[in-house]
C-alpha cells in the first residue's frame, strides 16, 4: 500500500506546524504514518499481525478524523483503507484443515530477513505471494495460539 503514488501524503508524520494545522495535535491523540509503521516492521516491534494492522488502521482513522469528508486526503484514506483490509484480509482466512508438518520455531535473524524481504514488495507482490501461499501451504497463515 505505502509504495501506490496516492499514498504519499501518508508516508511521513504529519507536519502540522509547517502545514499550518496548529489544532492538529489536539484533535489527533495517537498520530501514526505508513513511515512510522515500517520502521517499526524493520525494527520487529510488533508482536503480532493485529498490532501491525491496528496502526496500518489508525493511520486511515486519523485522516478521516481531521478531514472533512469528501476531501481529496478523506477519499484517499478510504480508498487505501480498503485496499489495506482486502490485502489484510487475505493473510487472516482459514484455509482448509490440513494435518500439521513439524516446523522448527523461527529464530530472531529470521524474522528479520523476512520483515526485510516483505518490506521490499509492492502491494500488488505482496498480494501474489499471499495467494500462493495460501494455494500451495493452507495452514501457512493461520494464526497460532
């Protein structure tokens, strides 16, 4: 989502005081950006799927807070929220039951490789491999508890 051209006005912090919005950081109590998030993805700092997508969400929820709706950010932030939950979506169904192969537990170093690959994808790749994945290893992105 953050690589598509309309989502450039999210990529970074607002900058409510260049922006000339000094009612900003009164109206937005949790402020959250697209840079934000995957710096905290190369970092490893969340701790599941739901703490990823919660902040994904907060950026959407903060712009369509502070626009009126109708404006060309609110629109947007629709726009990229609903392509976000239809990506998300995709990594959160229950594939069909298959008996479980034993894996061994990821290590830190491969968290971080692959928090570094998936960062490096498109939205439109990152769609493609989820698909793959879920056709060719069901229980891949099931959730463990």
């Amino acid at each position: 989502i953050s690589g598509r051209q309309d989502a450039e006005p999210f990529r970074v912090p607002v900058d409510w005081k260049r922006l000339q919005i000094p009612d900003y950081p009164n109206i937005i109590k949790k402020p959250m950006d697209l840079g934000t998030i995957t710096s905290k993805l190369e970092r490893n700092l969340y701790m599941s799927a739901d703490d990823f997508a919660e902040d994904v969400r907060l950026v959407w929820d903060n712009a369509k807070t502070y626009n009126m709706q109708g404006s060309p950010i609110y629109k947007t932030a629709v726009k990229l929220g609903n392509a976000f939950e239809k990506k998300f979506g995709k990594l959160r169904k229950k594939p069909a039951k298959r008996k479980r192969t034993e894996v061994r537990e990821a290590q830190r170093s491969d968290r971080v490789k692959f928090s570094n690959q998936v960062n490096k994808l498109s939205s439109e790749e990152l769609g493609h491999i989820v698909d793959i994945i879920e056709s060719r290893c069901p229980n891949a992105l099931n959730e463990v508890t």
